[in-house]
C-alpha cells in the first residue's frame, strides 16, 4: 500500500519545524481517522443472493457489503454490516455500531449477530434437536437404504427387551428372598455375585468362537437373541422353584452374557455395512442412542404394566414372541456386501438356473438366517478329511485324474449325501473359491440325478418289495465330469457377473478345513 501523501502549507511546514514530532504525529493520526471514515462512509455494493450448493455443510463467510435480504437491518443509519456467514443453508449477518458520519462507535466494540432466516417453529426445532440425537449427520445420504428398517427392527426389539427386563428383575429378586425378608442381605450378595460370575466365565469361554463372527454374522446375532430370551425364560422360572434359585439364575446369566457376547461381536460389520465413507462412529453412536431411548421406553411402559399385577406367563409369551419377531426382521434387513456360505449358495444357484448373480439386496434376502439343530444340514463340506470323502480307492483313482491341473478334487459321497471339495496343498484363495463354486454345480447335478433315480425306482419297484443297490462314489464319476465342463466354462462369467453386483469374495468367509491333500515322494 502507497504511504499517505499529506499535502503542506506553509504554515504547517513552519509549525512542523518548529513544534517537531507531537504535532506531526497529530496531523498524521487525523489524516488516517479522515480516510478510515470515508471508506465505510462509501455506499455498499449489493450481490444477488444464490441458493446454498447442496453439498455445502461447512460455514462460509462472505466479508464486505450486505445481501439484499438484509437491507431492512441495514437501513439504520447506527449499524454496519461486517459480514455475511453461511452454515447448512442459514444464514446470518454481522453487523457493527457507527457513528453518523460512517465511523464506528466509540465504546461499542461487540459485534451482533443478525440472523436472516425466520425462526422455527418449536416443532420443528424439536424434531431438529431429536434428529441430531438418533440419525447421523447428512442423513438420509449418509448410510445406504437399508439402514432404515434395520433401525426401526432393532429399536423394536430393545423396547421389547427392555420391558421383558423389568418382569425378570422382579422374579430374581422375589426368588432370591429380597421381596419376603427371607434370606439375610449377605447371603442375598453372594448369590447375586455368584450368579453374575458365572456369566462372566460363560461370555470368556465362548469368546474362543470370534472367527465364526466374520462368516455366519446374521445367524450367529439371531442365535445370540434366542439364547437371550432363553435365558429370560429361565430366570422367570426361578418363581416356581426359589430353592433352586443359584444354579437357575448361573444358567440363565450365561447365556444372557453369550447372547451379549454375539451382539457386541456383530454389532460393528453390521454398522459398517450401513455407513457410507468414514462416518462409522457417527452410526454407530447414533444406532446405540436410538436402541437406548427404545430400552428406556419399553422399561418405563413395563413398570406401568406391573403395578397392575398382570399374567407373569402371558407377559412373557407376548414380550418374547415382539422379541423374537423384531429380532429376525432386523438381521433379516441387514445388507451385506461378502458371499459367506449362505449368500455364496444363493448366489451359485440363482447362477446356474438364471444365469444372472442377484443383486445384494436380493441375495441378502433370501439367505437361510435360521435352522433348527436337528434340522442342520449342509450339503457342501469344502476342505475335509480324505476318509469323509471317498467310500473306496477306486472311486479316488476314477476322480482324481480329472483334476490333473486343478488344485482341488470335488467328489459326491452318496452314503452321507454331501459334496466334498478337497483342497491340495497349493490351493490358494482363487481355489477355494473355485472349489466351492464346481461342489454347487455338482450338487446342482445330483439333485437333479436323485430326482430322477427316485421317480424311476417309484415306477419299477412301484408293486415289488426289492431294494435298489446302494450307490458309490463312481456312480457319479459322469456327472463329476460333467460338472468339470460346465465349470472351466462358467467359473470366469459368474465372478464377473458378481462383481458387477457389487459381491465381495473370499476364501476365508467360507470357513474351509484345514486338511490338504499333499504329493506323495518318491523314495
């Protein structure tokens, strides 16, 4: 900036000669305060007011004169805008006292903030203020589309939980003797910390099952919300059996803490799958807040129930089958990106009868969450034991010569009714999963062979009480053949075809066996 140019007179060149510095520095100091006031003294330049750009979420500041929606602020001669600041799409102004003749206020160094919106209705900032407490910032473009109903389950089903804890805190403490005066308050403690101590070693000793968390996620989080219920149950029964109160209640808080074990273990990769960038605290910290306000609410309703002394086996049954329902709806509406057995299995099958993979929504949805442990059965065992396998040597030897250049031999075991695929020693993750792709085609073809046999044994042995001869391994050495075409053919399209769905594949979602088949040395 150029120094200012001060313009003598005579007398003042006389008076700066002789009075020497004082009043030069006053002459200066008034020539400064002159040209200051004239600046704000100038008339402002009024910009058109834009729309916020949507994506605009950091606060921005705009110096100089005002906005045309602020000229009703502006128009007192006294007040002086600063400043425009945008956040979110709001607006304020910054504006400053002056004097008449465009300088600022002596003694008046506050700047006010004028805001240029209308104010809120107190709804509104209601709903505003709850928003910040149970959605996540930039909500709904923040988190994918599933994450709505995954949250409204969930809350659902703590609000059940929540008021289920209040008829089971009831139970345990008029089973222990609390209610009655029954038992002294030391003996009453050391129940009450036995019990607790024996879920803790409960939840230690099932920790041990961590790496089942990664590839069964969904069945393993419905699994744990049974076992919670379970334990539930158990503690209520304490009611009917008092004496019996200690090794009921050690029970029931085992499997309670496994239960929370399974939700703690699961509870990350499910908000992990709903986040969009690095925001996973964000929803994490905002999916906890809404399943405690859903707790707080089902508890403060149960209390409410209490007091009017209701069916405890009624209450129960409702509470836990709301429990239960929420439960299975809220892991059903989780959307996964990863092909674990299940979803790989969903994936293979719709392959080979559409020649299209689902997409993941679909084949999330039509993932098995759930089957009775008597009912288990899984039909494709990948990395097993040699002797699982093959029935006989020369059913190994008819095998193994069509997987010369394969690291892996897939074979059928008629008696158990399971594919095997054995992994050799070089198998690496690519093999496994093209393993695991060639045992669903062939299982694919037994079926339709066993579908076939059965219809046909129906015809021939339809009025006649002989019995078909049991199969082998080399029974279906043709359709182990077959199958190796169809895949050298299709594994390279189906892998495409997922990743264009957006599947995520690996080896170790597939939980494969440790056992591998290695070259025999020559001696």
């Amino acid at each position: 900036m150029a120094p200012i140019q001060l313009k003598q007179s005579p007398s003042s060149a006389q008076t700066l000669t002789r009075g020497g510095a004082t009043e030069a520095r006053a002459v200066v100091r008034e020539s400064v305060r002159t040209t200051a006031a004239a600046t704000l003294a100038a008339p402002p330049v009024v910009p058109s007011l834009h729309p916020p750009a949507a994506d605009q979420i950091q606060a921005e500041v705009r110096f100089g004169p005002a906005v045309d929606g602020l000229a009703v602020h502006a128009a007192a001669a006294s007040s002086r805008i600063l400043c425009c600041e945008e956040i979110d799409g709001r607006r304020w102004n910054y504006v400053v006292d002056v004097e008449a003749t465009g300088t600022v206020r002596r003694g008046s160094s506050a700047v006010k903030a004028v805001s240029l919106q209308t104010p809120a209705a107190p709804v509104e900032e209601l709903i505003s203020f709850i928003r910040s407490y149970v959605v996540p910032e930039g909500f709904p473009d923040s988190v994918t589309p599933s994450y709505v109903p995954y949250m409204t389950w969930r809350a659902l089903k703590h609000f059940f939980g929540g008021a289920m804890g209040v008829f089971t805190t009831q139970t345990l403490l008029s089973s222990v003797g609390v209610s009655r005066n029954r038992a002294t308050p030391g003996a009453v403690a050391i129940n009450w910390i036995l019990k607790d101590g024996a879920g803790r070693v409960g939840k230690m000793l099932f920790a041990r099952q961590g790496k089942k968390f990664d590839y069964d996620l969904k069945q393993l989080r419905f699994a744990g919300d049974l076992l919670m219920e379970l334990g539930a149950g158990v503690e209520l029964a304490t009611s009917a059996v008092p004496h019996l109160f200690l090794p009921l209640a050690c029970a029931a808080n085992v499997a309670k803490n496994v239960a929370a074990v399974t939700s703690t273990s699961t509870r990350t990769p499910i908000y992990k799958a709903y986040a969009k960038g690095e925001n996973i605290g964000d929803v994490t910290a905002k999916g906890e807040c809404v399943g405690n306000i859903a707790d707080l609410l089902g508890t403060g309703l149960s209390i409410l129930i209490s007091k009017r002394n209701p069916s405890l086996l009624a209450s129960f049954a409702f509470l836990s089958c709301g429990y239960v329902l929420s439960s299975y709806q809220e892991v059903k509406s989780v959307v996964l990106n990863t092909l674990n057995r299940a979803r790989f299995t969903v994936a293979v099958e719709s392959f080979i009868k559409t020649g299209q993979v689902p997409s993941l929504k679909e084949g999330n949805s039509k993932e098995n969450i759930f089957s009775p442990p008597w009912l288990k059965h899984t039909p494709v065992i990948i990395g097993p034991r040699f002797g699982d396998a093959f029935q006989d040597p020369a059913s190994f030897l008819a095998t193994q010569c069509l997987f010369e250049k394969e690291r892996y031999i897939v074979t059928y075991n008629p008696s158990k009714d399971k594919i095997y695929a054995l992994l050799k020693d070089q198998a690496k993750s690519e093999d496994i999963l093209k393993a695991a792709f060639h045992a669903h085609v062939l299982l694919y073809f037994v079926r339709l062979s066993n579908v076939n046999r059965s219809l046909r044994n129906r015809n021939k042995y339809d009025h006649s009480k002989l019995e078909s001869p049991i199969p082998t391994n080399a029974d279906f050495v043709a359709h182990v053949a077959e199958s190796c075409n169809i895949v050298s053919s299709s594994y390279g399209v189906f892998k495409r075809k997922a990743a264009e769905q957006g599947w995520i594949m690996s080896d170790s979602l597939l939980n494969p066996g440790r056992a591998r088949l290695c070259e025999l040395k020559e001696a």
